[in-house]
C-alpha cells in the first residue's frame, strides 16, 4: 500500500477506510444509539454510541495521525484521538486526569473560557491549583512549577496577543518530571506544528475553529500518542460522557479535508494583510508571528512551517491609534469582515478582545497582558485578500 506521505493527502486519507458493507467513501453518518447483539455479550465491537460510535472513530483516527500518534488500533480503538461536545469538553477532560491538591502551570495569556474553567470550576470543585506565568519566558516557567505541578498547559500562538512558546525548551524542562505536558493547537493546527513530536503528552483543539473550518459546528478533540494516557483518557471520556455526536463528527471530519489547503490560504493571505497593515498610518502596532517584527519570530521558524517555510497562522492582531473610538468607527466600516468571536473559518471575522472575547479579564490583568482599548483582532478566511485589505483601508480612512 502506498503510504500518504505529505500533509495534503494525509488530511484526506489518515486513519480512514471504506465503509466495509457498502464501499461507501465517506463514513455513514450512524445516528443510533445502541447496537443489536446477537446473543448476551457478544456483539461485533460496538455496544453503546457513548463508548463506541464508527463516524466518531473515523474522525478521532484521521486527527490522532494527522498529529502523529503512532498508535494501533491494538493500543487504543481510535489511536489515541477523541471528540469531544466542545474545545472546553477536550480541556475539561484533561483536568479530569488529575486529582485534587494538584498543581497546573499555565500560559497567562490563556483563552478566556479555559481561564474561567481552571478558576471558577475546577478550583472549586477539583482543589486544583492554577499558576499563570509568561511561558514565552522558560524562567518565568522554573519559578511557578512546584513539586505538586502534574500539568504544563500551554497555547501557542495564544489569543488575543499571539505569544509563541518555546514547545522545544517546555519538554526540556520537563523531560524528568513527572509533569504532563499539554498543548492547546487550536490556533496553529497540525497543517502548521506537531506538539506530539516535539515531545507533548496531549494536544487538544477547539474543532470549532480551523478544523470544522466553516463556523458551523462547535466540537473538540483531543490526542495522545502514548497507550497509558489513551487508556486514561478513554477511560474519563466514556465516565463522564463529553463525547461528540455522530453528525458534529461527520461535520468536522468534512472540514478536515480541506484544512491543508484552507491553512494554506490563510497563512499567505494573512501575511499579506500583516505587511499592508504594517505600512498604514494610524496603526500603532501590528503582532503577527510571520513577520520578522514578532518578538518570537525566531520560535516561529523553529516549530511552524508549511512546506519547510515559516507559516504565521491566519489570525493578526493591531492596535490602532485612537484607542477605543478609533476602534469603534473602525469596527463600524467593515463590510466584508463580519464583527463577531471566534475565528478559523472561511470566512473573515473581526473583533475587538476588551469588548468582546475578553470582557470577563479583569481590565488591570487585560492591561498587564498588552489588551489594550485600541486592540482588534482579525481571522483572515479564504476570500481574495485583495478584498480584504480594500475593506480594511476604507474602514481606517473612517477612523483617522
Ligand atoms: C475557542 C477556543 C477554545 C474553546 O473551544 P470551544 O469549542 O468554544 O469550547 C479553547 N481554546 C482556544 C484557543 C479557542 O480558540
């Protein structure tokens, strides 16, 4: 058999095979809940769709080798990847391996839904305890890990500030602890960095942004390529029940197809839009990981390519002159851009983090993280970036 070897066919066929009564090409969509047996306990692997579901598997097989879990079916049913109802679901669930007293280190500059998971839930509730330090800088990760730390949870490029970690000197630093080492890929995706390989124990996604691809599913996932952590991991899945339906699953593995091509896209329109973004007047800042400017650059080019060159991702942050009614009237004239959360869809979307996504921060902890009233993100889709530089420079011509 020949082997899919580049990333583009491996997003097609990884972890996938015809559906064996019909030779169908795509997995059915089985919504059904339970499955006949033919006599008490036996059956033909597939009992209850919470613990077993053959569209779900085809998506949890197809992620667990795009990140590069080497797993068998043998070690784990679905090679060590799992869907979850949501990107919190995935997050949730990987808390749920560890027990109450222990200790996680986490980016400062986190997802604000995960913030508010580890601070107002599972403290509570878990007796987990949550460090945040500035994991760009590896001295500032020596300082926060105590002998209870169980768990590194680290983003990158983390939202809305972009920061990159160093995946390279985290697993390092960790190599002799018994620490588990998490990372959030929602943002760079498989099409651009493997943490699994660099030495990560578990990669997790909001499926919701660029794996879906096109805003119309919420889910998450997770992947181990180590058999205990998938054993430990399917084990808390099937216990408490986060799993993604049938259908979400057949939607995401749909959007997967196209996500070496759609990463593609958004990677050079993005930096295009940096670059124009850059030269404007009226624009105090711009942060985007694949322009030299980026202060960890560097780390760009040290874990996130596409085709051996350095790949900056699809989303760009700026800061305009004029602070929060600059912003405004920004925000106001963008036509093609539509103003809404979340990102990693085709289509290109616009937002202003103080307001919007990052409201529940405290404004001295926004203020210490550089999310300033004059900030405003963008998620480059696959549209002409032609157009979308057009409908950026109309709406800066309104607002200086
Ligand atoms: C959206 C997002 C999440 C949460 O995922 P949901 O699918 O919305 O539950 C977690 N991390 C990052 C980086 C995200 O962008």
């Amino acid at each position: 058999m020949t082997e899919t070897k580049h990333f583009e066919s491996q997003v097609i066929h990884a972890g996938q095979s015809h559906e064996p009564v019909t030779g169908a090409v795509m997995p059915p969509v089985f919504l059904t809940s339970t499955y006949a047996q033919s006599s008490p306990g036996v059956h033909s692997g597939y009992e209850y769709t919470r613990s077993h579901n053959p569209t779900r598997y085809a998506l949890e097989r197809c992620i667990a080798r795009l990140e590069g879990s080497a797993l068998s079916e043998e070690d784990d049913a679905s090679f060590g990847g799992f869907a979850l109802s949501s990107g919190m679901a995935a997050v949730n669930t990987v808390l749920e391996l560890l027990d109450t007293g222990d200790h996680v280190v986490a980016m400062d500059d986190l997802y604000g839904g995960t913030h508010r998971l580890f601070n107002k839930v599972k403290k509570r509730s878990s007796g987990l305890n949550f460090t945040y330090a500035d994991l760009t800088d590896l001295d500032a990760l020596k300082e926060a890990v105590t002998d209870q730390t169980k768990l590194i949870w680290v983003e990158s490029p983390t939202n809305p500030m972009l920061k990159l970690v160093d995946l390279h000197g985290i697993v390092e630093f960790a190599k002799d602890k018994d620490i588990l080492l998490a990372c959030d890929n929602t943002f760079a995706t498989p099409a651009l960095q493997h943490p699994l390989a660099i030495g990560f124990d578990i990669v997790m996604h909001s499926a919701t942004k660029y794996l879906g691809g096109h805003s119309d599913v919420v889910a998450g996932i997770l992947v181990t390529g180590s058999k205990d952590l998938a054993e430990r991991i399917r084990f808390v899945h099937n216990s408490a029940g986060p799993v993604l339906g049938p259908f979400d699953s057949y939607m995401v593995l749909r959007g997967i197809k196209t996500l070496a091509l759609r990463m593609k896209q958004h990677c050079t329109s993005a930096l295009q839009i940096a670059q124009w973004l850059q030269a404007q007047k009226g624009i105090k800042k711009v942060i985007y990981p694949g322009l030299p400017s980026h202060p960890q650059h560097d780390i760009a080019k040290n874990q996130m390519s596409i085709d051996g060159e350095v790949a900056g991702g699809g989303m760009i942050t700026f800061i305009l002159d004029g602070g929060l009614e600059a912003s405004r009237a920004f925000l106001e004239n963008v036509s093609i851009f539509s103003l809404a959360e979340s990102l990693g869809g085709v289509e290109s979307l616009i937002e202003h983090p103080a307001i919007m996504t990052h409201a529940s921060v405290e404004p001295a902890v926004r203020e210490k993280l550089g999310i300033d009233d004059g900030l405003i993100r963008i998620s480059v889709g696959i549209e002409h970036f032609g157009d979308l530089i057009a409908d950026l420079e109309h709406a800066l011509s309104k607002c200086i």
